[in-house]
C-alpha cells in the first residue's frame, strides 16, 4: 500500500456532478469548458481549476461539472461548507455570463442524448475519444448522468477485504436511500434510479468491465488483480492498443478499487438537490458500513451469492424505500431477523451503528426515511403538479439554497 494510506474508514473522499442548463428553459448548455475558463485565475481552458481543498473539473459531457474535494477529510460538516461555497461561486458565474444554473439530481428529465451531444475537447481527449470510439458515448448511460462518488480508504490488505465485502453487502440497498432519477426523456420510467438501469449496460459488448454492478467477493488485493481487473483488460487490449484505457477506473462495477489512492470508490449514489442531502447520504453510508464492519462477521464469512445481491438491487432501483420484503438471508448478514423493507433495514442500522450521524445529518436521513428518497418525492410531487419545468426549476433553486425538496 502506498505509505500515506488512510486507516479503514478514517476519512471520506467525495466527488459531485452537476448538469450545466439555461436557466430559463432548463435545457443542457454545453459550456463547461468556458465555465472552467471564467473560473481560471489564468483565463485559461483547464481540466481542473483548485480552490484550496477543493477542485472543479470537466467530465466526460461538456454540460457536466464535478466538484471535489482534493484531499479526503475527517469532517463531512466542514466539507459540506467548504463545496456549498464553490457552489454559489459556480452559480454566481454561471448566472453573470451564461445566464445558466447547475442543475442536480442523477439525469437531466427531458434531454434526449443524439449526434449534437458534445463531448469534452480539450485535455485528456484521447480517453474521452477511446471510450466514445470503443463504446459510443452518445446514451443516457454517458452523457446524461451525475453521481455523488465515495471514496473510503484501507490501509491493509485486511482493511480491504473488509471494506470491500461490506460495501458489497450494502450496496443493493444503497439506492433506495439515494435514488433521484424517475424521468427520462420527459416520461417517467417506472424505475425511480433509472440512471443505474442505464449505467449496468454501458459496456454490454464487454461485460466483464461492469460485471453484475454488485462487485464479486474478494480477500485480497492479490485476488481482485487476478479475477476483475486482469480480465477487463485482456478483453479491452485488442480495441485499445495504446492502452489508454487499462487503468482501474475502466472497471464499471458499482464499487472500484483505487489502488494508486488506497480507496475503494462507491458509484451508486445519485446526486441529491443539495449538497446537505448529498453529505447526509454519504454520512448515512458510512456509519453503515462502520456498523457491518464493527458488528457481524456473517458478510465474510458466509458471503452471499451474487445472485442474492442482485435481486435485491434491482428491486431498490425500481422501488426505492418501499420495496418488497428483503430476503431473510440477505437481512441476516446484518444481524436482523425482524426488519422487512429496504426503509426498515436502514431504520435498524442508523439505530445501531457504533458512529452517529450529525444533527443536521441525521434530520436529513428522518426525512428521506419517513417521506421517501428524492425520486419518491419528485413523483409524488408530479403526480399532484405535472409540470417537470416547475419541479425542477424548484431542484435547482435548492442546490443554490442548499436545501431539502418536500413533496
């Protein structure tokens, strides 16, 4: 491990995507580079523009930016202010001189991706142009896309085998905490975290990249080179010969390890309205796993088939908090035998876990769990006012307010 790797658990690296849209219309504005640009000291075109410990940075869409901190941190408050303030600065910008506004949730409602999407152009193209040339970037599953990423951080090999296995168990029920993506294409989809419906079959030509989304079991470092990392790139290596792309980023499960930053990265998470909802998801995700790790051994020991994962999974993304009944198995891995529904589970967990969430934190998670994730919000607010303009003009007033949507 790299000598400055951080303890199991004992910091949290976070990074947040944004749509850049009109703010009138709340069409997608292909301007991220410019933004970058007005944001420069230098004026100039950058990937990454710094601001003490946080960066902003292009992706892959030229109307997304991410913000990021630039170091893990220990104080999920602090950061939450430290990003809050980049926010309104990005908006001031946009506003000025775009007459623009970041837009959040996981996928734009309406935009329909087609050949006019455009892709970032200017540093670090050649990935940009081997993923679209070898996978055709122009869907839902790539451009039209923001996730809140979590990277947690090991230490040992011991450490890794840990928080890997346990964010395998947590991760099926992951999205019925942070969903926020009932729209597409204008229609509502049945599905309320249809972006991760799209983000399983990016790369169907090659499944080994994206596997099951639900990461295999795995007890080392050792063994995750030799059954998920060495595989993706023999079958990526005859389409990329100047391997550009076989790095450990190219894997698309829904958790990767980052090895050159000792980290496991967590990518399930849909962006929330605000930066408060997306820090007291994160909050929420950590203190559960801090919960498995501290208080059952039965993911390692006896871990569960993927097929069991999967299922689970699946129903999260379709129904969110109020899916069917878990299955007996999957809730006794953490120690349970009473809780029923993914809203239960994670009742029981937040009650248990040995790492409390902050007041601010723990008022958010009350609400998602008593009125239901962000996507259950925005359909019950639909069907009452059907207007997607007016419902996310609302979402976008409260990423500039930092602020909680009450359907």
């Amino acid at each position: 491990m790299p000598p400055n790797a951080y303890p199991l658990l004992s910091v949290t690296g976070i990074e947040v995507e944004y749509m850049l849209v009109d703010s009138k219309t709340l069409n997608i504005l292909p301007i991220a580079d410019q933004v970058l640009q007005a944001l420069s000291p230098t004026q100039q075109i950058e990937n990454e523009i710094e601001f003490d410990n946080i960066g902003i940075s292009n992706e892959l869409a030229l109307h997304v930016l991410e913000l990021k901190s630039l170091s893990p941190v220990t104080d999920l408050l602090q950061l939450e202010t430290e990003l809050y303030t980049i926010v309104q600065k990005v908006n001031h910008v946009l506003d000025e001189k775009f007459g623009a506004v970041m837009l959040p949730t996981g996928a734009h409602p309406w935009f329909s991706p087609g050949d006019d999407v455009a892709l970032w152009p200017h540093g670090s193209r050649e990935i940009y142009n081997a993923f679209h040339r070898i996978f055709n970037c122009r869907g839902h599953g790539w451009v039209n896309l923001q996730s809140t990423h979590i990277n947690l951080p090991f230490s040992t090999d011991k450490e890794f085998q840990q928080l890997h296995n346990a964010i395998r168990l947590l991760m099926p029920i992951i999205p019925a905490l942070t969903a926020s993506t009932p729209f597409i294409e204008g229609q509502l989809t049945g599905s309320l975290d249809s972006r991760l419906n799209f983000y399983g079959g990016n790369q169907k030509q090659f499944p080994i990249i994206s596997g099951r989304v639900i990461p295999e079991f795995i007890n080392s470092p050792l063994e995750y080179q030799q059954v998920i990392l060495s595989p993706i790139y023999t079958a990526i290596a005859p389409h990329d010969p100047e391997a550009i792309l076989q790095y450990e980023w190219l894997n698309s499960r829904g958790a990767i390890a980052r090895f050159d930053r000792s980290a496991i990265e967590i990518r399930v998470v849909d962006t929330q309205e605000s930066l408060r909802q997306d820090l007291a998801c994160v909050s929420a995700i950590v203190s559960a796993l801090h919960y498995v790790i501290k208080n059952t051994d039965s993911y390692l020991i006896n871990p569960l088939d993927i097929n069991v994962l999967d299922s689970v999974y699946q129903d999260t993304i379709r129904h969110g908090l109020s899916g069917t009944q878990l299955p007996a198995i999957y809730q006794q891995q953490f120690g349970f035998s009473q809780a029923s529904t993914p809203r239960h589970l994670w009742e029981k967990i937040l009650e248990n876990t040995p790492v409390s969430l902050p007041g601010i934190y723990e008022n958010a998670i009350t609400h998602i769990l008593t009125q239901g994730n962000l996507a259950e919000r925005m359909v019950n607010y639909y069907n009452k006012n059907p207007s997607l303009p007016h419902l996310y003009q609302q979402l976008a007033d409260l990423t500039k307010k930092n602020g909680q949507f009450c359907a």
